[in-house]
C-alpha cells in the first residue's frame, strides 16, 4: 500500500501535469488565434495597398490621357490658326496685286461732267509729302519722295531747306500716294492677321 506521503506527491504531480497541460493548451490555442489575425490583418493591408496603387494607376492613366486630348486639341488649334493665316496671307496678296494693278487706271485721267478726259494735274508740295512721312514715322526721308518710293527705310539724305522749300512742288504724283497706301494698307492687314491668329490660338487652345 502506498503511503500517505506517496499520494500526496502523487497528487502534486498530477496537479502540475493538469496545470501544465491547461496552460499549454491555452498557450497554443492562444498563439494560433494570434496568428490567424496577424495573417488576416496582413492581407486586409496587402488588399488595402493593393487597392491604393490601382487607384494610383488609374488616376495617373486620367491625367495622361487628359493631357494628350489636351495637347492633341492644341495641336490641332494651331495647325488651324496657320492655315486660317496662310489663306488670309493669299488673299491679301491676290487683293494688294489687283489694287496695284488698278493704280494708273485711276490717277492717271479724270473726266468731267461733259465726260471729256483731262490728265490728272495735281501737286504735292515738300512740305506735303515730310509730313506725310513723318505720318509713318520716316520722319528722316526728305520731302522729294513718299516713303514708299524711298523704299521704306527712311534713310534718304535730306538737304539743308532753304526759305520756303516746304511750299515748293515735289515729284510725288497721286500714283505715289497710292502705290505707297497699297503697301501700306497690306502690311497693316498682315499684322492684323498676326494678331487675330495669335488671339484665336490662345482663345482655342484654353481647357
């Protein structure tokens, strides 16, 4: 028969096995919970990130794809505005020609009431002709031409005037006068042109 100090060690021995097995059991239980979470917590941030960068990516395709309509249409805004400028670059060209063309047919004879034709007899004094290149900023070309007839450089040499040069007749006709308002009357519609072009671009190519 065993003693009673043998059952009671005994007894501590099967205590501690049944703590130790309850602790264990708890321990893996435990652990094995935590690992479950960690593992879903993981995928929930995997998913999380995963959604994120498609975001990102789709976002980044919108604003490429924005930016390509956009420089597409300014593309296409411009190529517009310099056809719209070559044809009106023509069209002035083709009007200035026949204008030119007309020139002599309309300084050169008048007719009366009776419709008698007469030479066209006019004079345009020095004084005349300085101001009107002083008009245009030539102010340095000399009362014997237009600006026109001087090439439009205002480089002419102008002589020292005498009393009462300002009042003598110059060799400017009317068809001076005209030929020089032609070519002038074009180059103002070309920049106009060039400014309408640049306007219309801008207005165009606005988002």
């Amino acid at each position: 028969m065993f003693s009673a100090v043998s059952i009671k060690s005994l007894g501590g021995v099967l205590v501690m096995a049944l703590l130790s097995g309850t602790w264990w059991h708890g321990y893996t239980q435990g652990a094995g919970r935590s690992t479950e979470r960690c593992a879903a917590t993981l995928s929930q941030l995997r998913e999380t990130f995963a959604m994120q960068e498609k975001q990102r990516a789709e976002q980044a395709a919108q604003a490429l794809n924005a930016l390509q309509q956009r420089f597409t249409h300014q593309v296409k805004v411009a190529h517009q505005a310099e056809q719209n400028y070559l044809n009106r670059i023509a069209q002035l060209r083709t009007q200035t020609q026949q204008l030119t063309r007309q020139i002599d047919d309309v300084t050169q004879h008048w007719r009366d009431e009776k419709g008698q034709a007469h030479t066209v007899a006019c004079v345009f004094t020095r004084g005349f002709v300085q101001h009107y290149n002083a008009a245009l900023g030539l102010s340095d070309v000399d009362g014997s031409v237009p600006a026109a007839a001087a090439g439009g450089t205002g480089n002419t040499t102008r002589s020292a005037e005498t009393p009462g040069e300002r009042h003598t007749p110059s060799p400017v006709t009317p068809r001076d006068i005209l030929a020089n308002i032609t070519d002038n009357g074009q180059q103002c519609q070309v920049w106009r042109a060039q400014v309408n072009g640049l306007l219309d671009y801008i207005e165009g190519s606005q988002p």
